[in-house]
C-alpha cells in the first residue's frame, strides 16, 4: 500500500471519528445556582477537550456566569418576564418555604408547597415558551447542527427543543419530589418498601409506620405530580409540536440520565444502565488559601476551625436567627470562617470572622479544619466528604433535608433544626461533632468510599456525554418498559389473562362434572325403575 493512500485512509479514519462525537457540538439548556455550578464543571471538561459548548441563557438570568478567558458560548434569548420578577418569585418562594412552611401542619405545607411549584413551574413554562416560539432562534439552532443537547430537567423543555431538532440529549439531574422524573420518565424502579422517595427525609432502614410514610409520600407526589404539575407541561409541549404528546414521553427518550450523587451517599436500589451516578464531579485537591485568611486559621492553634455557609442561594438571614447562630458560634474554642452577607450580629464572638465569599473547598481541605456547618445543598456535602469531614446540618429546603438524613444515617452528620433551634442546640451539636471521634472516622470512610472508584465522576461524566454524541444517541440502553403501557408494565393484562384462563379451565372442569354427575344420577335412576 503506497505511503499516500496509507495517509488517505488514516485521514478518512480520523474524520469518520470527528464526524461521530470526538469534538462535536453541544448544547446546553441549564438550572441556575448550585445546578450552574455542577454543569458547569462538565462544561470546562468539554471546552478543553475541543468540544463547542452553546448555553442558551435568557435574559433574566442570575447566576449563568464563567470566567472572562471560558470558551464556553452563550446564546442569549430575550424572555418574557424581567429579571426583577423572576428574583421576586424566586426569594419570597425561598423566603416561604424556609421561614413559612415548617411551623405549618403537614397538609398546609404540602398545599402551600404546591402553590409555590405551580407558580415557579409557570414561569419556566414560560422560559421554555420563550424558546420554542421564537422562529429565529429555533432556525439558528437548527443550521448550527449541534450533536447532542445536555439538559438539567429541573426546568423541563431541554427534551421538547431535542424533538424539535431532532437530536439525542444528557440528562444531568438531582432529584424531582416523589421521585417521579426517574420513575416515569427515566423508567427507573423506586420500590417504596425500602427506597426513601425525595423529600421524605427516611432512610433505607425503615419502620412499619415509616414504610406508611413513604408509602404516603409516593401515592401523593404521584397524584399531585400527574393530575396537575405534568397536566401542564402535556398541553403546552401537544400544542409546540402539533400532535398529542406528554412530558414523560419526552423526557423517556433521554438517551442518559446523570444523577449528581454516589454510592457513598445514596442508599443501594436499582438503577439501569443509561443512569451513572456522578455524584462530587467538582470535587477537587485543595488549594492554599489567600494570606489574610491563612493567617486567621493559623491563629486557631490545636482547637481548629469550623467552616460555616448555607450556600449561594441564602447568604443571609433574619437579625434574631443570626444573633442565635453568632452566640453559639461564640461559644465553642475553634476559630470560625462563616460565609454571610448581611449585618454584623450584636452577638458575633471574636472567634469567628465573617466574609461575603470562601473558598469553600479549599477551607475543607485545610488540615486545621474540625467541622462543616452545613444546609446540605449537594455540592457543599461532596466538597466535605471528599476531604473527610463531619457535619453539622441545618437544611433549609428542597433535598437539603434527604441529604443531611443519609449523611447522618452514614454517621458523619448531626442535624439541627433551622427554625427551631436555640445557640445551646447548635453548640451541643458542634460539640458532638468534633469530639466524638466517630464522625470524623465515618466521614472519612464516606471519603475512602468517594475515591475508590475505577473512573473519576467527572471523566465519566464527559464520557457519556462524548459516548452519546459518538453514536448518536444510546437508545440501546433505554429499558423498554418506555414502550409499554401502565397494565402492561404491571402485567395487569397478563395477570389479567392468567385469572381470566384459570377462570375458564374451574368453569369448562366444573360444568363437566355437573354434566357427568347429571348423566350418572340419570342412569342410576333408570336402573332403579328397572
């Protein structure tokens, strides 16, 4: 074979493998806050391994940002409500369901719960209308051939704008209420008698009367998930595309399902072979701190320090809830770095030292540090357990309080409640946390766990991303219970057919008998008038 049809071919070879994902297009239809944080991570990967990464951003976005030198693109879409209304609707709905619901009985939360979704949900409906019905962004979308579309389906439409350019699309998901995203759109099986659905803050250890909540749990979010949150979606994605459809339709053609948690964390249930569980994908070594703070943890000493933040989502609070908090944080000898934008509380020790911003991975792998006092977003707890160290959890909303609820299940964790506690509470519980020796060394198994696997989260991560574009699509791996019907799934119809045939053979065995027995007593009364 001569040198150049040689080079030809190994051409023709490396085009074909450009051509099918190598360094292809993706884009993305994102969540905001922690989501942006995650997805982003995945982006960063993809950008430097030569992919062209396009965000679709509106224009009321909060918290969409990246560094000035990212190669990540952003196509900005005009949305139908201001920036301003959607911070309204999302703070004072934040503000509700931190202060508000928990002094609620159960039935006044959930109903206040589900006016608060319905009311985020129409307007990402409306985000996603913004989209679809706008002619000129549909059209450069479509000539700009893109490969694959990775989504977070917390706001749905990321599969509606798959259909309509026809193209494969990555789920990166945390969790839906009830677990009905995974269930019905992911074809995943959430057996209730030991998987504790979203928000049920159980573990997989449950009691009779717990198995009675979670039971309640799933038969709840199911209805109210079906008759009135999906009802929504159904309509507005059978009028985009012009023929009936449902949003589990949509969402079951997901070719993968990335779920933003481990095994170290997560309770063993089934799972399927599109779904990875990526959970610490953002985890990374620590870095050394700027001068100013080093110093500060320097001056702890033998006593260490605690690392205090709810977060990007709540960085401040209410005067009292702050005092409470600042005098327990008083109280303890470690020094204290406590992330917080709002006013100095009259009660702040010397001890702890304020910022607006931490470098909170970096803090959790300093070697001085005792402790994390925690809500329980996702990411905060992988960055703990990652460098191996014990929680105090306050959750405020959403998972917060099913993540806290496995890390103390896990024994790595105590939880305080935000509402209800007092300074003596948080005090006994950071107390318990760094000297009972125990949760450090369960925060450390969770560790060993978290990096004792055969391929990084993250690498895996872009994997699949890469897989699906490569192949386009891996409708291979989507269980084919997307293809069947609610009797058929449950094998009602079987079940249905095997009583129907066990019925017919009693009948036909039993009518038999009758005819035989009516044969027989006629000839034995013949016999005996002979």
């Amino acid at each position: 074979m001569s040198v150049k049809l040689t080079v030809f071919l190994l051409l023709l070879q490396l085009n074909s493998y450009f051509d099918s994902g190598s360094c292809g297009k993706v884009l993305v239809w994102p969540m905001e806050f922690s989501h942006w944080i995650n997805l982003k991570t995945i982006l960063d990967v993809l950008v430097q391994k030569g992919h062209e990464v396009t965000v679709l951003r509106p224009s009321t976005s909060i918290s969409y940002h990246v560094e000035k030198e990212s190669a990540i693109k952003f196509e900005d879409y005009p949305a139908s409500l201001s920036a301003s209304d959607w911070e309204y609707i999302f703070t004072e709905g934040l503000r509700k369901v931190i202060y508000e619901l928990p002094k609620e009985s159960i039935w006044t939360y959930f109903s206040t719960l589900q006016e608060i979704m319905w009311e985020e949900t129409d307007y990402l409906k409306t985000l996603c209308e913004d989209v679809v019905r706008n002619k000129n962004l549909m059209s450069k979308l479509q000539e700009s051939r893109f490969d694959v579309i990775l989504a977070d389906d917390f706001i749905p439409c990321g599969d509606l704008i798959a259909e309509l350019l026809n193209l494969p699309f990555v789920y990166t998901h945390r969790f839906f209420p009830g677990y009905t995203y995974e269930k019905y759109g992911g074809g995943l099986s959430v057996p209730p008698s030991y998987v504790p659905v979203g928000l049920s803050e159980l573990n997989d250890q449950m009691t009779f009367l717990e198995r009675v909540k979670n039971m309640i749990y799933v038969l709840y979010f199911d209805f109210w998930f079906q008759t009135f949150n999906e009802k929504k979606w159904n309509q507005f994605y059978s009028e985009v595309l012009g023929r009936p459809t449902t949003l589990i339709e949509t969402m079951g053609k997901a070719d993968v399902w990335l779920i933003r948690t481990y095994w170290d964390i997560e309770f063993p249930r089934p799972s399927l072979p599109n779904f990875d569980f990526i959970g610490g994908l953002h985890c990374k070594p620590a870095k050394p701190l700027p001068k100013e703070l080093e110093d500060f943890v320097q001056s702890s000493g033998e006593h260490g320090i605690v690392i205090f933040s709810l977060g990007s989502m709540v960085m401040n609070m209410t005067e009292d809830k702050a005092d409470v908090i600042a005098s327990a944080l008083a109280q303890i000898p470690q020094k204290v770095v406590w992330r917080f934008d709002g006013k100095k509380p009259a009660t702040l020790g010397p001890n702890t030292q304020l910022y607006k911003w931490i470098p909170q991975n970096d803090l959790l792998g300093h070697p001085k540090t005792k402790a994390f006092i925690t809500h329980g977003g996702t990411n905060g707890i992988y960055e703990a357990i990652y460098h191996g160290v014990p929680m105090v959890g306050i959750p405020l909303f959403w998972d917060q309080g099913d993540n806290i609820a496995h890390i103390k299940a896990k024994g790595a964790a105590v939880r305080v409640d935000f509402n209800r506690m007092s300074s003596t509470d948080l005090v006994n519980a950071m107390k318990t946390v760094i000297n009972d020796l125990s949760y450090k060394q369960n925060a450390l198994r969770l560790s060993r766990i978290h990096h004792d696997q055969p391929v990084k989260p993250l690498d895996r991560a872009v994997f699949w991303v890469e897989f699906v574009m490569r192949h386009k699509g891996a409708k291979h791996l989507r269980v084919a219970a997307h293809d069947l019907s609610w009797l058929q799934y449950h094998s009602l119809d079987v079940i249905g057919f095997l009583l129907a045939s066990v019925a017919t053979v009693i009948f036909i065995i039993s009518k038999c008998c009758l005819f035989c027995c009516h044969k027989f007593a006629k000839v034995e009364r013949k016999e005996k008038k002979e």
